[in-house]
C-alpha cells in the first residue's frame, strides 16, 4: 500500500499531501503478472516480437535487458534469452551502469 506524505514549506506549514508510489513496488510486478495473465500463445507472440526487434542491438544491451524480464518473470526472460541465443553466464557477467534499477 502506498504511504501519503505530507509536503511541507521550510517552515513546517502544510502545503499538500503526495505518496511515494516507488514504495512496495520494485517496477516489476506488473509487467510480470501482465505476461502470466497472457494465453501461453499470446506470451509467444510478444517473446517472438520482443526477440525480433533486438535481434541487432549489442549483446550487452540484450544482456540488460534479460535480466529485467526475468525480474518480472523467469519463462518471460527465458524465452527472451532463447531466443537471442544468450548464454546466462554473458547476462550475469554485464554489470548495470551506475543509476540503474537493480
């Protein structure tokens, strides 16, 4: 559940209330329970489409990007990772930039 925050001025005065919507949320949840909720041919397709349209980016952008589709779901970055005939040991070696969700 998202905590409200309330935004004050440098003197303390209430200005507004805001919440932390990164809070109970490690951006991707929802990816991953979109992908399950795909028929088993329909999670096909997107993989087929996904591996297609990075099939000429470098292999250490593939690598990046693997890892955050396994994050959302082992099958959905599997399939991704088959598909560009990625070893594992190349997606765990590629370190994250600086800045980068982990």
């Amino acid at each position: 559940m998202n905590e409200r925050k309330t935004i004050t001025t440098a003197a303390g005065a209430p200005v507004g209330d805001s919440y932390d919507h990164h809070q109970g949320n490690d951006d991707f949840i929802q990816a991953g329970d979109l992908f399950r909720l795909l028929a088993p041919d329909a999670q096909q397709r997107l993989i087929h489409n996904i591996v297609m349209s990075m099939k000429g980016v470098p292999r250490e952008i593939q690598a990046r990007q693997i890892r955050h589709f396994l994050k959302a779901d082992v099958r959905y970055g599997c399939g991704i990772m088959d598909g560009l005939c990625c070893e594992p040991k190349t997606v765990q070696e590629i370190e994250e930039p600086e800045g980068v969700l982990k």
